[in-house]
C-alpha cells in the first residue's frame, strides 16, 4: 500500500498568512493526488486534483503543486472559512490512501 | 444538482451487521463508480472499497474482505454498503462518494456521512 505522510500534523495561523501544507507519497504516484477540506461534522470538500488543477468553485487562494512523490498545498492568504482539516489522497492505485490530515487552527 | 444522500444512523451490538445506503441523483448513476470512506470520530479518512454501479464489480481494502460487501439497485440509483461482523473498532461515520476518472481522478461529491455505533 502506499503510504501518505501530511505535515505538519497541525499549524496555528492568522487570517491573511500564507500556509504550506505538505504531502509525501512513499512511491511514485505521478500527479495522482489530490486534496480535501472538511470542517467538522461535515463531509470532506475536494479543493484539488491531479495535484494542481482547482476544483470548480474553489477559490483561487488555494493552489496545489508537485508531482511523483513529493506535494504541496497553498493557501495564499487565510480566510476565517479556510480554517478547517486538510487531506491529502493518492488517486495512483488501489487501495486508495489519505494522508492522516493537517488541522488548521487560528491563531 | 449532483447529491448523494445517505441513510440515518445506525446503533449495532458487537457481531452484528449494518447496511447503509447512498441514493444518487443529479446524474447517471451506472456512469460513475461509487467508494465508501469511514472515519472514526477525531480520526483520519479510511479508504474501504469501491463499487462500479453499472457492472457491480467491486474491490475492498484488504482489512475488510471477508465483511464487506457492496451492492446496488440501479433501479432507484441507490448504492449500499453491507459490514458484518461488526465490533467496536467499527464504530465510525461511513460516507459513500462518488468517483471521477477521465484524468480527474478524485471524489469529488459525498454523501453526508452515517454514523454507525457498535456497542453492547
């Protein structure tokens, strides 16, 4: 199984920052990946696919790069709604894999 | 509008089984495979199994074979998702999801999730 490594595990920021989360995949997955948000009590929300492209109606603060084993998601300028828990998914192969998460907390 | 709507939640005792439905709507059902997540409360994602709606061919983590099964009625466009066995470890929130592939591989629409008890 490939295995999704997320770090860091939790990051404190204020509104308007800049915040990088990362994602290692433990082998190759191309650009297969792709990244979630979900607030509590609620469902996880795709933000991102093939490591890049923005889901519809995602908003543009929130980029996605990498590719193969190594990811990272951005988000250019925090808003209050961005405060949440982010995931990252191996889309390579089967069976599918999330990474453990990033909580976003305010700061 | 794309939605996938779940059934309520569950309360099983230890070995037994719960079944939970996931009707679509808002698009072809057979045109899209659907997948089931869990997630224990305060934990991360867990990818169990996938179904494809129009064949019914199916695929499950390996923790999961044996218990699991993944069935649907195209007729209602409603997919299901059957544990046996059910312990306490099992208690969590299942969510289907719908899968894209077409080089957009990712879930991009999800039920509201089910909560399922397993206690004595």
């Amino acid at each position: 199984d490939i295995q999704m490594t997320q770090s860091p595990s939790s990051v404190s920021a204020s509104v308007g920052d800049r915040v990088t989360i990362t994602c290692r995949a433990s082998q190759d997955i191309s650009s297969w990946l792709a990244w979630y948000q979900q607030k509590p009590g609620k469902a996880p929300n795709l933000l991102i696919y093939v490591a890049s492209i923005l889901q519809g109606g995602v908003p543009s603060r929130f980029s996605g790069s990498g590719s193969g084993t190594d990811f990272t998601l951005t988000i250019s300028s925090l808003q209050p709604e961005d405060f949440a828990t982010y995931y990252c998914q191996q889309a390579n192969s089967f069976p599918f894999t999330f990474g453990q998460g990033t909580r976003l907390e305010i700061k | 509008q794309v939605q996938l709507v779940q059934s309520g939640a569950e309360v099983k005792k230890p070995g037994a089984s719960v079944k939970v439905s996931c009707k679509a709507s808002g698009y072809i059902f057979t045109s899209y495979d659907i997948n089931w997540v869990r997630q224990a409360t305060g934990q991360g994602l867990e990818w169990m199994g996938w179904m494809n709606p129009n064949s019914g061919n199916t695929g499950f983590a390996q923790k999961f074979q044996g218990r699991l099964t993944m069935t649907r009625s195209t007729s209602i466009s409603t997919a299901y998702m059957e544990l046996s066995s059910l312990r306490s470890e099992d208690t969590a929130v299942y969510y289907c999801a719908r899968w894209r592939t077409a080089g957009r591989h990712s879930f991009d629409y999800w039920g509201q999730g089910t909560l399922v008890t397993v206690s004595s």
